[in-house]
C-alpha cells in the first residue's frame, strides 16, 4: 500500500492546501483509501499538517479530505 498522505505531504508547499482523493489510475479504491485517514492522522498528530475538511458519501465512507501543509 501506498503512502498517499506522505506522497501530497512532500509535493506541497508550506501554507498550501491539497484535496486527497483516491486515483483510480494508481489502484487507490474507496475501500484501500479509508486508511488514508490514519495516514493524515499521523503527520497531524506531528503537528506536520492541519486536516480542514473530511468529505464522507452516504454510507460513511471517506471520499476526499483537504489538508493543509504547516511545516
């Protein structure tokens, strides 16, 4: 699996605000990308990011979340 919230983290500027969301050319299902979440958690939780929006679809599962890059 992919290090999808690593792979933003390191593109983006600092300030700079991304939505994540799975690619479908790169194999990211709805259903690998909900581990998306723990990735984002961790670089928040080291104070690396701030998680603006958690977009979820009807059934709850998270489609697409905006971060923003602080250090």
């Amino acid at each position: 699996m992919r290090d999808i919230a690593n792979e933003f983290y390191e593109k983006m500027r600092v300030g700079g605000t991304a939505w994540i969301r799975p690619v479908a050319a790169k194999g990211d299902t709805l259903a690998s990308f909900q581990d998306v979440h723990d990735q984002v958690r961790r670089l928040a939780d080291e104070g690396l990011i701030a998680i603006n929006t958690i977009k979820r679809q009807d059934d709850g599962l998270i489609d697409a979340i905006r971060i923003q890059k602080l250090a």
